[in-house]
C-alpha cells in the first residue's frame, strides 16, 4: 500500500552549485516509480507516494539517476508524512520558547548509537545547542546557521551517516504538505 513520504535531497540549488530545475527532479521520481509527486522550493524537497519497499531503495534510485543524468552526488533522505508530523510535534527548543527563525532540524540517514551521541561535543558551537531525538537533530542556533560549527560535515562524521537541514519553517511546510497529499493516512 502507498503512503506518503518526504524526501530530503542535501546541497541542491545552493550558491549556483549542483542545478536541479525541480521538473526534473519530479521527473526522476516518477521514473523511480513513485506517485503524486510534488516538490516545495528550490532546495531539494520532495513529496510523493510510494509503497514502503520502493520508498527505502528512494535514496538509491534518486543519487544514481541524479549522477547519471546531471553528473554531480547528492545524498537523498526520506522520512514518512507521519515522520515528519512527529517531528514538527517534537521540538525540546520550541517547547522552551525559542525563536522558531533560529530552529533547524538535522535528519539522519541513520540512527546513531548511544556512543555515538554521547560522543558529541555539547560545547562545540556556543551558543548554539543541540538535542538528537531518534534520527534527527534538533538545531537552535541563536547567531544562524551560517555561523554555526553544528554542520552536516560534523554529524556525518560523528554519525558515520548522511545529514541534511532544514529550517523550522520548511519542516512545517513539509508537514503540512505531507498531511495534505492524497489518501495521507495518520496512525
């Protein structure tokens, strides 16, 4: 059965580097053999239907047909509708009255280990904080995410994993979106 996913392409449309006209990218899902796809903004964000087993080779299927067709590497994650509406339900900085135009959330190819996150430097980028909750990255980075140490690069590395950002507003977008699209069910 089909249900709706989020997918998170990382480093697309960034500063005139690794162009992808958004048709395109549509494109490329639907040849994958996803259904009811759409895509929000210019940065790699894409909605569409698929079966659980067809979503999990997503990230495969997208990196290699991205490759072939426009010959540059871009690192693909997905996340259910639901997922995303945990998410966007979940935010320990939002809760505590941050200022939502300084909330970002990491999504992670990968669940890290317990070793893994307590190996974390918490002192990394004062003053911005950090909170890993399953395989995302709650982000509150008071000076933004231009200044901040809390990069991909860093919890890829920590991670052994793939990472992409995205701010608090997009990630409610993308709730809403995934709540919005076709036969969304919610558990």
């Amino acid at each position: 059965m089909a249900i709706t996913h989020v997918a998170l392409l990382r480093g697309i449309n960034v500063g005139g580097k690794n162009l992808l006209p958004m048709k395109d990218l549509v494109e490329l899902f639907r040849a994958a053999g996803c259904t009811d796809v759409a895509s929000y903004i210019q940065s790699g964000n894409v909605i569409f239907r698929a079966a659980p087993a067809l979503a999990r080779r997503v990230p495969t299927l997208i990196t290699t047909a991205v490759a072939d067709r426009f010959r540059f590497h871009v690192p693909v994650v997905v996340r259910t509708a639901e997922d995303i509406r945990l998410v966007s339900e979940g935010n320990p900085f939002l809760r505590a009255g941050a200022d939502p135009e300084k909330l970002h959330v990491a999504f992670l190819a990968d669940l890290p280990t317990a070793a893994q996150v307590a190996g974390l430097d918490r002192d990394r980028s004062p003053p911005d904080r950090f909170e890993v909750r399953g395989r995302e990255i709650y982000l509150h980075c008071p000076n933004g995410m231009a200044r901040t140490k809390l990069t991909n690069q860093y919890f890829d590395s920590k991670f052994a994993t793939t990472s992409t950002v995205r701010n608090w507003r997009t990630v409610l977008k993308l709730c809403e979106l995934g709540a919005s699209a076709p036969a969304t069910r919610r558990a």
